[in-house]
C-alpha cells in the first residue's frame, strides 16, 4: 500500500500527495505520486527504476513531490504578488 502526507504550504494553503506503488516486472521501483492543493488533483509524478529498492524510490518520489509544490508554490506567489495593485 502506499502512504499519504500532508504538506503545510503557509502562504497559498494546503497540499497533499499520496505515494503508490506497483509490482515492477523487472524488480526494482515502480510508484506514483498524486499531488492535490486544498484536496484537489494537480498532477501525477511516476518514477520507474531497475536500480532503486522500495525505500529509495519512495525518498526520491517524495523529493520530486516536496520539489513540484515548492516550484508550484513560487509561481503561485509570484501570480498573487503581480496581481496586486502597485503603491504609489
């Protein structure tokens, strides 16, 4: 099965992303990770590696989601800070 946490964004709210696994014909690592924003869906990472054990490709999987919402996180400031009006 896989697992679930919740990430506290501060500024824009609150994000989440669940970690998945499937049986790799291979060996190796095989998951994906569904981001959601205040319990909505916003992408789906996969990771698929021959050379990586369960533990390790959950850890990278997690980065890359901790690493989406960061940049996510950024642009969705920057848009909030563009939309306010200038003073004078």
């Amino acid at each position: 099965m896989g697992r679930y946490e919740h990430v506290p964004a501060g500024k824009t709210g609150d994000w989440a992303f669940s970690i998945s696994h499937t049986a790799a014909p291979e060996g190796g690592y095989s998951g994906a990770a569904d981001v959601s924003f205040q319990g909505k869906h916003q992408c789906k990472l996969v990771l698929s590696s021959p050379c990586l054990s369960r533990q390790e490709g959950d850890e990278v999987l997690r980065k890359r989601c901790v690493d989406w919402i960061e940049q996510r996180e950024g642009l969705l400031g920057h848009l909030g800070r563009s939309a306010e009006p200038e003073e004078a």
